[in-house]
C-alpha cells in the first residue's frame, strides 16, 4: 500500500506565480508562505522547491502527483525530487509556519477554484 499526495502546490499558490494568482482575502496564507521563505533563506530556489521537498519529507508517501505545463517544469520538478526530503530539524522548524484556518488552506474553500 502507498500515500499518494496531490495539490502540492495548492492549485498553484504554492509556486513563484503567488503574487499573480493570491487574492487579497488569503493575505495570510501569503504572510506564512514569506515567513517561510524567509526563513530557509537561499537553502531553497523558489517556493515550488518548498511544497515538493515538503511532501517528500515523510517516509509515509511513496508518490507526489504533479501536474505540469511544459518540459521546463517537469525538469525543474524533478531537479527538486533529487533534491530529495528535508532534514528532519528543518521539518520540524518549519512547523511554526503551518495554518489551521480551513478558509485558507482548502482550496474549495476559496470560491475561485
């Protein structure tokens, strides 16, 4: 048996586009997503790198389904898998910047989507 994990980028938020796609009413989902890219600094590339490392780094997931519109994404993708999991220290600190508020974490939630 296997996890399958899907909208690791949140129907795009949780890419380079957030500034183009966020509307103002999920101003904290982008607070938290700065906070947490300020946080790992230059250790990450963008915050596409952020949602894929993030859902390779539990043992418990045997797949991470992602869509993609070009070739350039896919290679960027799977430049990220070989980065491989985060270390478990990093995992743990970056559970400070987790959200609970269904409103902003479930895209269906969102009114847009």
């Amino acid at each position: 048996m296997g996890i399958f994990t899907r909208s690791a980028f949140l129907k795009g938020v949780l890419t380079p586009d957030i500034d183009n796609i966020l509307p103002e009413k999920l101003g904290p989902l982008r607070g938290a997503v700065q906070k947490t890219l300020d946080f790992l600094g230059e250790s990450v590339s963008n915050l596409s790198e952020v949602a894929l490392r993030f859902c390779l780094s539990f043992a418990e997931v045997s797949s991470v389904l992602v869509g993609v519109r070009s070739i350039a994404e896919l290679e960027s993708n799977l430049a990220v898998f070989d980065k491989g999991p985060f270390p478990a220290e990093t995992l743990q600190a970056l559970r400070q910047f987790s959200l609970e508020d269904e409103e902003l974490i479930r895209p269906t939630h969102w009114g847009w989507t």
